[in-house]
C-alpha cells in the first residue's frame, strides 16, 4: 500500500462558503478497520448545524434573484460540476488512499472508485447541459386553443443524510 498522505486533513463544516466547526464542538473518531488505529476525525453535526446549512443554502439559492444559481443556464452549472470531476481526478490517488484507509477496502478498488466519482459528476454535468436544449419545450395537446410547454426549475433546497454506498464521496444530486 502507498505511504498514507503526510497529514489527513481535519474539516469542519463547509457552511455558507466556509468551513466551520459543530455547533457543540464534538467530533467523532475516524477508524482505519484494518489496523483499528485512530487515522483522523469528522464533525459531529447537530440539528443546529442542519438549519444553518439550510439557512446558508436557502440564501444560496434566492441571492441575487437565483442568478447564480437557482436561475443559471444549465451550463454554467455544468461548468461548476465538471470542475468537481477535473479536482477529484487530480487528486486521485490521495483520495483513494483516504478511502482505502477509511474503508479498509483494497487499494485498486478505490481508485476505481474515484473514477466513478469524477463519473458522476460529469454526468450531471452533461444532464444539466441537455437540460437548457429542452426547456420550453412544446407538449403537443389535441386542442388547438391551448398551448403547453415543458419549464423544470428548482423548487428549493433540501438537507439529506446520505447512505453509503461503496464509494467516498455521495452524489448531492
């Protein structure tokens, strides 16, 4: 196995574009299975923490009348997700090492994994592009004085607790 990265980064919270620590200050132990030693720490978030990134993503959301996001062309948001996909990429092997250590899984498996990661960010990405082709797009109706089209837009923000599911980082999506 490769030589662990020279320090495994200690995160807070990333929170209304910053990282910050749990509202009460606890953290829980990160176990490296294979060896059962101590390899790092994750925040213990509370239902506190949850309604600030709520709040934070809310005002995310509605800042500028959603032209930044909420309202953006689905390729500029694509540009943002595949830029997720070009860092994981870069730093593949850190991150596979980081989840092999956090996993115990074999090495070659997860950096496949990563892969798969960098995956789906791109295929969000090229669904978000497809999406701006789409939009306003007519619905033929057996009525003449009636006319529809198809407009999907975001309806609001949403807290998850994501399972895992094999892979280091959940899809947000």
């Amino acid at each position: 196995m490769a030589a662990p990265p020279r320090e495994i980064p200690r995160r807070g919270l990333f929170i209304g574009g910053g990282w910050r620590e749990p509202s009460l200050g606890r953290r829980l132990p990160v176990i490296n299975p294979a060896t059962e030693a101590t390899i790092g720490d994750i925040p213990a978030a509370t239902a506190e923490d949850v309604e600030l990134a709520v709040a934070a993503a809310r005002d995310a959301f509605s800042r500028n009348g959603g032209a930044q996001w909420s309202r953006a062309l689905g390729a500029v948001r694509a540009k943002f997700l595949r830029a997720i996909a070009t860092k994981i990429k870069d730093k593949k092997s850190d991150l596979a090492l980081l989840e092999t250590l956090d996993s115990g899984k074999p090495l070659d498996e997860s950096d496949a994994d990563m892969d798969d990661v960098a995956a789906c960010f791109e295929y969000y990405a090229d669904l978000a592009e497809a999406l701006d082709g789409k939009q306003h797009s007519p619905i033929s109706l057996p009525m003449e004085n009636f006319k529809s089209y198809v407009l999907k837009e975001p309806i609001g923000v949403v807290g998850l607790i994501t399972p895992w599911y094999g892979i280091s980082i959940n899809s947000p999506f």
